[in-house]
C-alpha cells in the first residue's frame, strides 16, 4: 500500500469506511514518521507495553543513532519499521507504506525492498563454504535480479573488502564477515539500513571498520542508516542521536559541527577524541510535554509528580523548586 498526500477529492474516497484524512498525512521528505506509535506485546497473562507513544521522524539519507537503556524499545522499533512485527496503535510510515494497514500478502515485497537488517551476530545467517561474493550474490539470485555479478563487486568494494571476495567466509574475521553481511543487506537496493547493535560482539578497532563501511555506503548510496548502539563510540560519530526512554523518544543530541570538521580538528590535535561533540536536546513532544533529565531534577531536588515554578525570563524558562513555604 503506497502512500503519497493525495489531492482532495481523492483523499476522500481513500477515507470512505477509514480512518480520518488526516491520518494518511506525512512529511514526504522523511523516509520514516512514527507518531504516537505503540507497541503491546500480549503474552497469555501479561502485557508489556514496549513502545508508548513514540514519535520520530527521519529523513531520506540521513545517518542516525538510537540508544537507550536494555528494555527500552530500541530493537522493537526497528523491528515495527523493518516489517517483522505489526504497531498495535499509532502512526508508523516507512518510505509512502502504512504499517499499521499493510496488508500481509504486501509485507513480504515492503521488506525485500524497503529495508536491510544488519544484527549483532550476523555470521550465522551467512554460507561459510561459498565464497564472500557468492554470499552477496545469493539474495539477488534468489530475488531473479540480473547483473548481481558487477554489483556483489561493487558493494564488496564499498565495504572495503576488494581484497577478500573470492576467500570463503570461513576464512575471513569476524569484523570482516560482519561487512559482508553489510553488502548482503544492500543487495536489493534498500531504501534503509536498520542495524541492531552491528559492533556489539566486536573490538574497538573492528568496530571502527563496520561503522565507516555503513558510514560510506550511507554516502555513496544515499541509504538511510539507523544504528542502535550501546556505543559512544559509535554513537558520537553520527550527526544525531535520538535516546528513547521507557518506550518514548526523551531527547536528542546533535552534532554541534560537521563530522568532516571534526576529523580535520582531530587531525590537528593528534587524535585526542573526547572533546564534547554532541549538544544534548530535550524533546517537545506533540501535546508540549517535555522530560527533563533526571540529573537536574536530583540538581534542584524535585522528583516525579512535584509541582514545580515556571517563570519566563526574557527569552528564558526558567524552572524552580516551589519554595516551601508557599506548600
Ligand atoms: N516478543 C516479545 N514478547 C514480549 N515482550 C517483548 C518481546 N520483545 C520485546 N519485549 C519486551 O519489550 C520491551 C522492549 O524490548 P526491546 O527488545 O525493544 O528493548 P531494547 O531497547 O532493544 O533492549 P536491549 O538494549 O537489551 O536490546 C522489553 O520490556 C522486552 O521485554
Ligand atoms: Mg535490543
């Protein structure tokens, strides 16, 4: 099911028996708009609510990390975005297709051409006796895609692994079966990389190399990326990262200069890397609630449910603990 803004007329025999217009709405420039998603995972006797009321929105080739605490929601998102599981309330859009009324007959296309997934762990899913060519080239076999031959090299190129194609998987390192994988999620042209924690099982110097393999295919192919990382590594090498708490986006850090500004800066300073590149910003949500970071809240000694001051100050608000004799 394909989605674009449609023309008035339209849009109103779309909506016959549906939701309301306005739910068929989105910026077309970002590739993914999550609003007020939801997520319930129903077991026999239990309910866990993995995502509640997320929004966020991405644009087409942007390179973006998500990070949060275990439990937060991170690996169900991708999963809602990558077509392995079904938002239970919510908007969720992913490049013009509605998740949440995608057909299942529909989701077996979206994922093969919507999404690649990138895992931890991926070299159990790879063929150790074939050749790393023969690994990227299987997916497109399997998919009847002419010319695989040129483009398995291409991508092998562009995840810097010239040198080792014709080598067998077996014989390559962790780090370098885990950029196969990288070329293996590209093969049928995606319009997203979702990758889970990609250098979670890895060294530093490993780590390094996935993340400029994904960082290079993001510029040379103009492929959105999003990385879930425990990494700060990783993580302060993206223009943004969005931290989602209890199943809700909390805030947001941007990258205060350019990375290529950054790497000349390194340069200059021979390599002392943890200078502060990242401004953390707290989100508004839609209904102008914000969560405030829980370090400034023990700062000023307030806690959850406090009623608090707010002043405007000039161009400033200000928050204040409420004075005690005004309880
Ligand atoms: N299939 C499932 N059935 C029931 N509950 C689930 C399922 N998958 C995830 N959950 C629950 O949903 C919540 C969010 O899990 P999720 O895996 O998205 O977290 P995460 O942020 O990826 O954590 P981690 O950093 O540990 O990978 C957790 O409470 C988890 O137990
Ligand atoms: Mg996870």
């Amino acid at each position: 099911m394909k989605l674009r803004k449609l023309p008035d007329k339209e849009k109103d025999i779309r909506n016959i028996g549906n939701a309301p217009e306005e739910e068929l709405e989105y910026d077309p420039s970002n590739v993914i708009t999550c609003e007020n998603l939801v997520k319930i995972y129903k077991t026999k006797d239990t309910e866990v609510v993995a995502l509640q009321g997320l929004d966020l929105d991405i644009k087409y080739g942007e390179m973006m990390a998500l990070i949060g605490n275990s439990g937060s929601g991170k690996s169900t998102l991708l999963n809602m975005i990558g077509g392995l599981d079904r938002p239970s309330a919510g908007k969720l859009i992913v490049n013009g297709v509605d998740l949440l009324r995608i057909k299942q007959s529909e989701v077996t296309n979206y994922k093969k051409n919507t999404v690649g997934f990138v895992w931890q762990n991926n070299a159990r899913n790879l063929i150790p006796y074939l050749s790393a060519r023969q690994n990227v080239e299987l997916p497109m076999v399997l998919a009847g895609r002419g010319n695989y031959r040129k483009r398995s090299g291409d991508l092998l190129r562009l995840v810097g692994l010239e040198d080792r194609m014709n080598n067998r998987l077996r014989e390559l390192s962790g780090g370098e079966q885990q950029r196969v994988a990288i070329a293996i999620a590209m093969a049928n042209e995606p319009k997203i990389i979702l990758a889970d924690e990609p250098t979670g099982a890895v060294d530093t110097s490993t780590a390094t190399q996935i993340f400029k393999a994904l960082r290079k295919l993001n510029e040379e192919t103009g492929v959105t990326v999003i990385i879930v990382t425990h990494d700060r590594g990783v993580a302060k090498r993206v223009d943004r990262v969005v931290a989602i708490s209890d199943g809700k986006t909390s805030s947001e850090f941007i990258r205060k200069r350019s990375y290529s500004e950054e790497l000349e800066e390194l340069d200059r300073m021979s390599g002392v890397e943890d200078s502060d590149t990242h401004e953390e910003l707290v989100v508004i949500d839609r209904h102008g609630r914000l969560k405030l970071p829980e370090e400034y809240m023990e700062t000023i000694g307030v806690g959850n449910n406090s009623r608090i001051k707010v002043d405007l100050d000039g161009e400033k608000i200000v928050i204040y603990k409420q004075p005690e004799d005004m309880e």
